[in-house]
C-alpha cells in the first residue's frame, strides 16, 4: 500500500485550511477562530516497555484535547509509526467538527503512540497499552475525555484500556468506548463506521443519480472500515472491483465475491493473492474507472501527483483526512464529487456515544435499536449537509464543515469562553 504524500504542510495545518474557510464564510472574529483552531490541551509521554526478549524500549505517546466546548473530549488512540504530534492534533481538530456536524455531545480529541503494532507480540502490546493509559490517566474520565479505537488499535486495546483504568478508579466501563460487547462495548460497533458510510452513500446516490445497486467501488484498505463497508456494498448489490491493503490487492472487472475475500483475508492476512483477481497496487486503485473510490486506511492518500488521474464519479473518504487541500482543489475543478471524511466516517463516534449512554445506564441495546438511531444520525447529518450544498453553491466538504464549525462557535460564545 502506498504511504501517505510528503507535503510541505503539516496535517494539522492542512486541516486549518478547511476550518479557516468555514470560519470566513462564518464571519467568525479572529479572537474565535484563535480559540477554535488551536487545541485547548495537549499531553506528550514517554512509554518504557519491557520488550520480549528482556530489553526495554521507550515509545512516545500523545494525547491532544482540541475542544471541549460541546462536551467531554471523545477520540480515538492510534498505534502508528507515523503518529506524531501535528498528525494527533489533525485528527483530534477533525473530530471537534465530526462531533459537532452529527450533533452528538462530546468535544474532540485524539491519542496515538508511535509504534508499530505488527512487529510487537501480544504481550508487548498489552504492556505498551497499561503505560499508555496509566501516562494520560490524569486527563481522561468518563465526563472529561473517552477514548476510543482507532488505527493499529481494536476492542481488546480498548479492554486494556478499560482494565488499567478501572484498576485505579474502580470497574469504569464508560471511560473507553469500542470494547467488547462481554465488558460493555456496543453491539454494531465494529460495524459502524462502514455502515455509516454505506448510508451516506445510500443517500448520496439519491441526489447524484447513481444507482447502488450494479455501481462499481474501488475500496483502499481492508482493515476495519474497509472490510465492513465492501461487505455491505457487495450486500447491497454493488460491485467491489478492487480492494488494496499493506500486503497487496486484489483486482476483478466484474466484481470481487467479498464473503470469500474475508475468508481469505483471514486465512493469510492480506487481500492479495485472492483467487479470481488480478494483482494491483494502491497507485493503480487510484485510477480505476469506478463510480466510488473509497479510501479506507492512511491520510494523505489522494494528493496533488494523483489527483488529475483519478477517474471515479465519487470519492468517498472513509479514512481521516485522506485528501490534501490541494487534491481536493483538482477534484473540485474536475467535477469530482468529494464526500468529506467528518460526514462518511462518523459512524463509528456515533455508535460510540451510544455506548457511552448505555455504559451510563449500565444497561445494553439491541442491535436493531443500535443501526436505527446510526442511521438516523447519518441521514440527519447528510440532509442538512445537502441543504447548505443547495443553498450556498458550495461543496459537500465545505458544507460539513460550515455546520460543524457553526455549531461549536455557537456553542463557544454560549458558554461565554469569550
């Protein structure tokens, strides 16, 4: 898989530009925008590890707080090589105006540990896990910050999570969300954030005239997003043609059976080698003739060198901030619809703040009542999207982010923060 395009700007100053736009079309003072674009607290860690073979390695860990104006902070922890500061700050100020545009009550914020979760074992992990979480346990509590999974990351990191926690403060079920539904997770969260994307592209569908069913998707990225949302797009009658991941791709005209993917994926660990399909890279993904292209895994990767060969209908940004300003410029100009990341993706916040609810409660929803109020949100918070689209004359990306930005200065200037 291709990794994400240098730049010569930061992510977090990359994701600015977005909110800077919004905040101009706001006429927000730059006492306000000060206030919203920089990160209210900003916690960095050294992590010693006790390595296998008996030697001890020190990570670093971050844990950014954007903005907490809306609610406790809610983000999720990435365990990634490239999960530095300014990539941490990006993803937690994305998750400040995700949580506002689907209107749910928490603020945003973000953690991440440079690592590599493939090369470590179980136990490393497990170990790296409890530092972590015993390093940002003075910042984070059931109504002041609730982590998350996020890349690199899963429900039994989540479980760790939990279980160092609760060893300080008692059993806290609440202070992380994405468990395991046996220690209070939410049925339908592994789920989430590909079914929310599959709604919005139901609906999506509606207004640009594509039909879903015999459409075709290209989808980059097979880990949790990707994976569910193929199956469900190949559920619904679309045609996967391609799908990439770490180890390689799998590419067929006519339709990958995403059933038997799965079960190849869990037999050797990649897409690739899929029996029926052709070899491809992420690069050649890119530039397939598609109706979706659905970058599922890194950021950054749609970029201004790949941009001008992109050829499906519609992007559909299941990853955190997959498309550079500048890529999305060129899209733009190409008549390249954009669904934007803090709309597509916000499926798996969603499902968790149901969970947080339930965790509140001490009580557990049935997996319909879970995919009902999911859908609910995703097509409330496209609608309105839509609506500023067809008001304003502008994209779907600087739509989602008017509504975002709008709410959390509302609310800003309610508190009296100013």
């Amino acid at each position: 898989m291709a990794t994400a395009a240098k730049s010569k700007l930061s992510a977090f100053d990359e994701v600015n530009i977005f909110f800077d736009k919004a905040a101009e079309r706001l006429d927000l003072d730059n006492g306000v925008r000060d206030l919203l674009r920089q990160p209210w607290r900003e916690l960095e860690v050294s992590l010693p590890v006790r390595m296998d073979d008996g030697r001890i390695k020190v990570f670093h860990g971050y844990r950014v707080q954007h903005n907490g104006a809306r609610g406790p902070f809610k983000g999720g922890v990435r365990f990634h090589p490239n999960a530095d500061k300014n990539e941490v700050r990006a993803l937690a100020s994305l998750m400040t105006w995700k949580t506002g545009l689907m209107d749910i009550p928490f603020g945003g914020a973000k953690g991440g540990v440079q690592c590599d979760p493939r090369a470590m074992s179980e136990g490393e992990q497990n170990r790296l896990t409890r530092r972590y979480t015993q390093s940002i346990d003075p910042i984070i509590g059931v109504n002041q910050d609730i982590p998350a999974p996020d890349l690199g990351t899963n429900s039994q990191t989540m479980a760790w999570m939990m279980d160092s926690y609760s060893q300080v403060h008692g059993h806290t079920p609440g202070i992380v969300t994405g468990k395991p539904v046996e220690l209070g997770g939410s049925v339908g969260r592994d789920a989430a954030p590909g079914r929310g994307a599959v709604y919005v592209m139901n609906e999506a569908c509606k207004d640009l005239e594509i039909a879903l069913e015999g459409s075709t998707a290209a989808v980059q990225g097979f880990g949790q997003v990707g994976s569910w949302t193929a199956r469900l797009l190949h559920e619904r009658g679309c045609k996967v043609i391609a799908v990439t991941d770490v180890g390689g791709g799998a590419y067929n005209p006519n339709g990958i059976d995403v059933g038997d993917l799965l079960l190849h994926h869990a037999t050797v660990g990649t897409v690739n080698g899929m029996p029926g399909t052709d070899a491809i890279t992420t690069e050649e993904l890119m530039e397939l003739k598609c109706d979706f292209l659905i970058p599922a895994a890194i950021e950054r990767a749609i970029h201004e060198r790949n941009a001008p060969k992109v050829k499906a209908k519609v992007i559909v940004e299941a990853a955190n901030h997959p498309t550079t300003p500048e890529a999305d410029d060129i899209l733009n100009d190409r008549g390249i619809t954009v669904l934007p990341d803090i709309l597509v993706n916000a499926g798996g916040v969603v499902v968790s703040e149901l969970e947080w609810t339930q965790n509140l409660y001490q009580h557990q929803w049935e997996l319909n009542r879970v995919n009902e109020e999911l859908k609910k949100k995703m097509t409330s918070a496209y609608a309105k999207v839509r609506e500023v689209v067809g008001q304003k004359a502008i994209t779907y990306r600087e739509a989602a982010f008017l509504v975002g930005v709008g709410r959390v200065a509302s609310v800003v200037k309610l508190r009296g923060f100013i």
